[in-house]
C-alpha cells in the first residue's frame, strides 16, 4: 500500500496532465486516464458513459468554449480508502471572452472526481465538475 501522501500526488498529476490533455485538445490520450466504465457530468442530467462517449463529449465540450477551454484546478481535498480516493476540487475554467460569454455554466465550480486503481494504475471512475451543486437542479 502507497502512502497517502503519495498517492495524493499522484492523482493530482494525473488531474493535471488531464487538464492539460483537455486544453490541447488530446482527447484519444485523455480517455486513457479513464476506466472502461467511467462516467463524465457533462451537464446536470447529462452524462456521458465510457470512454468513446467521454471523448466525444469533450470533443462538443470544446466546440461549445470555441476550442480555448483550459481547466484550472484550486484547493484539493483527497479522501483515500484503499483502492478508491475521492478528490473535492475547487475547479475554475478558463475560456475566450465569447465563449465564456455565451456559457450559461459558472466557470468557477466545486468538483467531484472518483479515481480507482485498476490493474495497478489510477484511473478516473467519475467525473463531476459540478459536484453537489447537481443537487440544485433536482
């Protein structure tokens, strides 16, 4: 068993190298880093299920901030068990000054994500840039 610290940080390079990934639009390296299973908020009562689903999906994402979307990640909090860390992230997305205009999503969110390891590498399970504030739109 790693330590937890490391594996705080590795799952926080993990989350940096896919905002990476997202902002230079690698989306076929980016799925890697999701298991087979995984599920992406897209929007509230919108998801995305498995990696074809999610590549596509960003792919639209994308589209929609006019290809200058650049994810930023604030404030961590990781909670580790096991093979299993949820992650609570203060998330800020940068964007064009049209894109972000025109976006009806705050660009400032409090996420959830979901990371499992699956045959010795850590993988995002859930991707929920919303995180609770899913709960408002119920």
């Amino acid at each position: 068993m790693q330590p937890i610290k490391q594996i705080e940080h590795d799952i926080k390079v993990i989350i940096d190298t896919c905002d990476y990934l997202i902002h230079a639009e690698k989306f076929d390296d980016l799925i890697n880093f999701y298991t087979e299973d995984a599920i992406l908020v897209i929007k509230p009562e919108v998801i995305a299920r498995g990696r074809e689903q999610i590549k596509s999906a960003f792919i639209k994402i994308a589209a929609y901030f006019d290809n200058s979307i650049k994810p930023i990640e604030g404030q961590m909090l990781y909670l580790v068990t096991g093979d299993t860390v949820l992650v609570l992230a203060q998330t800020f997305l940068e964007a064009s000054q049209t894109a972000t205009d025109k976006s009806d999503y705050a660009m400032e969110r409090r996420a959830t994500y979901i990371f499992r390891k699956v045959d010795g590498k850590w993988l995002c399970a859930i991707d929920n840039s919303y995180g609770t504030s899913l709960l408002d739109s119920l």
